[in-house]
C-alpha cells in the first residue's frame, strides 16, 4: 500500500491532508476530534497579540454559492481572526501537540506590522512546542483596513521585512501564507523566499461579493441592513489556487521552494492536482466545514488507492510531475487537431450540443438528420473547441478524438509534429527556426 506519509519542512504527518487555518482549527476540541478523524496536521486558527481579542460580527458571517443540487460550491465569511484569547489557544495548542506528537502542529499568527510585536508573539508560540508557524498574510477582510493580513500580503516589500523578522527571531520553521488579491501572484512568493521563509502556502480567500439582497438593497451576509466583501473559498476557488500554485512552482525564483497548497480541496482529486503541481501538503477548510471532518477518509482512501494504481509508493514519487507540463498558451502545439464525437447510445438528444456549437461557436453539430432529431459533428466544421463537451449534461457523452490524415475543415494534415505560434508565419514577431518550416509552404490559418 501506498505510504502517504509526508515531510515538509522537515515537519511529518502521517499524510498530506492538514486542516487550514479557520473555524475548524479553532480550539482543542475541534483539533483533537479532527485528529481522530485521521487528519495529517492543522494550522491552528489565526492568532493575534496579547491583550483584549479580537471581536466578531453576531450576525450572518457566511454567504454562499449553490449547485442546482443545493450542493455548496463557493464559501464567504467576514470572520476575523481568533476571537479566543491568547494564553488559552497557546495552552490548548501545547497540550494537543503533547497528545498528538505524530501530527503537525503548525500555528498561523497575525500582529502588527512591527518588529517587536513579532518577535513578542514567536517567544510566546514556540514555548508550545509547535512544529511551525505560518504568517497570515492573506485574510481580506476586517484585519487587513488594521494594517494587517492583505494589507501586508499585498506589498512584496512588507512580506519580505516580515518573514525575515521571524527567521531572524525564531528557529520555527516559517510558511508565508499568500493572499490571491493580487495581480502577480510570483511577487509576493518572491518576495517571501528573499525574506528567508521555508515555503509558501495559498490561498487564502478572495475578496468577494456572493449575493445582494434584492428587497433591502444590501450585499449578503447582511448585518442590520449593511454588508462588506468578504473572503471567498470552497470548490469554486479551485481553478485560481492552482493557477497560482503553478505560476509559482515553475518561476526560475521561486522553484523548489516548497508549497503548501489551498483552495477548494474536497475530494482525494482535488488534493492530488495540487500535489501533481508541486504542492508538499494540501489545507483544507470549506471541505470540513461542509461535510465533516470525517471527510478525510475518502481523501485518504481514495489518494492511497490512485497511488497504488499508477505505482506511486509515496507522494515524492509523483509530487510536481504536471510541472513541466505547464506552458505559456505561445508554446501551444498549433498542429494538435482534435475534433468533437458524440456516443450515439449515450446521447439523450436533448440538443444543448447543438444550441451551444450553433449560437456560439462553429455550427459544427446537426439538429436534424433525414427528418430525424439527430446530433452529430460535421468535422468540416469542428474547430474542436470542446464547448459542447462541457455543456453536454451526460458524461462522456461527447469526446474529443486527435485526428489523423487531413484535417476536413483546412484541408491540411492534422497531428503531423510540433509548431507554436512563436514562428507561426502570422506572428509579425516569429523567430525562423525549424519550427517555422513545419508549417510553409502551406502555413494554417
Ligand atoms: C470562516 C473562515 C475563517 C477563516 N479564517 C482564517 C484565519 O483565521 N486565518 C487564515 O489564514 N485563513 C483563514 N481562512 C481561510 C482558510 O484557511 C483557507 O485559506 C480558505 O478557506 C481556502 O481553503 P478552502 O477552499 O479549503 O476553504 C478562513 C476561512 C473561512 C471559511
Ligand atoms: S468542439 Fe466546438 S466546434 Fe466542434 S462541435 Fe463541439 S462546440 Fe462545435
Ligand atoms: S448535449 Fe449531449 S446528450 Fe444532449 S444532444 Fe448533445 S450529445 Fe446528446
């Protein structure tokens, strides 16, 4: 059987699946019950300086986004940071990581942007034995008009003064948690290896708006008639997480440095994308919250089971092999035709295919053949685009087949070798090298 167990940082768990930092980490209870469900590790809810915590909304601090099935895909909250007070979460934290030494214990942390305050709140964490501390850098929402979360995150500058303080004032091994409210998400990673942190984790949530009330005129969740963008998780993040994830696993800056991935992680799937672009450990937040902590088993179950299929006996064996496979679109291979099929005994004839390819994209699928309700693809047509693979409401109803011989729609061949747009002839900035011959004297459209 596969071995899931995983070092970062020099920190083991016995798998990769760690609990982000949130409600679901917010206390021993939670922790500990999690630990029994199987979980890998967690980083504790967000801790900020001594003194008075932190206060919360008592309204309505979650919105959301629903499936047709009502099932959940998008989480928002306005929740802040811990509302708990320090020396109970500390207290709490010591005593877990005593009961659970197996299982990592990483601490994320908030404070003003100050040396000093840094420095007090890592004395205070590392007498709890942690294995780790993570640097908030990234909630959107109430912290970050303090100065703090986003606000830092989002200058390069202040990531790399901050996680250089925590080097220079702990021996904790230190991840710098990204906020995705930026524009070049290889900034801030930069930055933070610059600063001297082990590694990066992200996201964190994304400034977000999930629904305005239409009778009181008020963004949700509504508190007494106002709201405020807050951050967004859960399935529907997934894409951008993993985008970032691979900007930074395959920038020359910031390769190597280890990656804790997060973002809408749900089955044992989502978890292996992440770990297939580089990620060390995957978090997870608006799974467990949704469905449980006993989540956890189908992710371990079903990671063990892939990785026995395929012959992977631990997660290094195939962590960041879809890096490679990452490209800028120029690098595309322009000579890959595929084209639509559709499974006759599968189709139900609802003809969505047809509306969509019809109004939107080639006027590539029949309506009606001989009289009859017939979908077929006209590869004449086909620019094998895939849209109508994705409205299509069976699965693997409609597929995309790589041709061979010549392509009916240009009338030339289809599939014959390799050439991108960086010498296709009607690129005014191509580059005559082999490439550049593949596609003369005949060059495609
Ligand atoms: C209610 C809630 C509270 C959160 N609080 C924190 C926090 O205190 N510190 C932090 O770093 N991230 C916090 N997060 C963000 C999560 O750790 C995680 O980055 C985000 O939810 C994306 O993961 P997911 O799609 O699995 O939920 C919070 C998320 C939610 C939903
Ligand atoms: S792949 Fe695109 S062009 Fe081809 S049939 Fe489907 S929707 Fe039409
Ligand atoms: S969308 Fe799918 S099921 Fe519907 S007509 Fe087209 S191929 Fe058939």
């Amino acid at each position: 059987m596969a071995d899931l167990s995983t070092s970062f940082l020099g920190i083991s768990s016995p798998n990769p699946f760690w609990l982000a930092s949130a409600p679901p980490t917010d206390k021993q209870y939670n922790v500990e019950r999690a630990f029994r469900a199987g979980w890998g590790g967690v980083v504790w809810k967000t801790l900020g300086e001594a003194g008075p915590p932190v206060v919360n909304v008592n309204g309505p601090r979650y919105g959301a986004i629903h499936g047709g099935d009502r099932r959940l895909l998008g989480l928002n909250n306005i929740e802040l940071i811990t509302d708990r007070d320090l020396d109970t979460n500390l207290r709490e934290i010591e005593a877990v990581k005593k009961a659970w030494p197996d299982r990592a214990m990483i601490v994320s942390l908030m404070v003003p942007c100050e040396e000093d305050a840094w420095k007090a709140i890592l004395k205070r964490v590392e007498t709890t034995g942690c294995d780790g501390v993570e640097l908030n850098f990234g909630c959107p929402h109430g912290m970050s008009e303090r100065g703090m979360g986003s606000a830092v995150g989002q200058v390069p500058e202040y990531i790399e003064m901050v996680a250089r303080w925590c080097k220079q004032h702990s021996a904790l091994p230190v991840i710098v948690k990204l906020t995705p409210n930026i524009t070049d998400i290889r900034q801030p990673a930069e930055a933070a290896r610059r600063g001297g942190a082990d590694a990066v984790s992200l996201i964190n949530t994304i400034n977000s708006i999930t629904a305005v009330d239409l009778d009181s005129f008020a963004p949700e969740p509504t508190i007494d008639g106002k709201g405020s963008h807050g951050g967004y998780c859960g399935p529907a993040v997934k894409p951008i997480a993993l985008s970032m994830v691979s900007e930074i696993a395959r920038n020359p800056a910031t390769q190597g440095l280890p990656i804790s991935g997060i973002g809408g992680v749900t089955t044992w799937r989502d978890a292996a994308e992440f770990i297939a672009l580089g990620c060390g450990t995957v978090q997870v937040c608006t799974a467990a919250m949704t469905y449980g902590f006993h989540v956890v088993q189908e992710m371990i179950t079903g990671l063990s089971n892939y990785m026995d299929e395929k012959g992977f006996s631990s997660i290094e064996a195939f962590r960041g092999r879809a890096v490679p496979n990452v490209t800028d679109w120029q690098h595309l291979n322009l000579r890959y035709v595929t084209k639509a099929r559709i499974d006759q005994d599968l189709c139900i004839k609802c003809g969505r295919c047809h509306i969509a390819c019809e109004d939107t994209s080639h006027q590539a699928i029949t309506r009606q053949v001989d009289g009859r309700r017939h979908f077929e693809v006209i590869d004449a047509e086909c620019v094998g685009c895939n849209l109508c693979v994705n409205v299509c409401p069976v699965e693997d109803c409609i597929t995309m087949e790589a041709i061979s011989g010549i392509d009916p729609r240009t009338g030339k061949p289809a599939n014959d070798g390799y050439a991108n747009w960086t010498t296709h002839p009607n690129n005014p900035s191509a580059r005559p090298t082999e490439h550049a011959l593949q596609f003369a004297p005949d060059a495609a459209e």
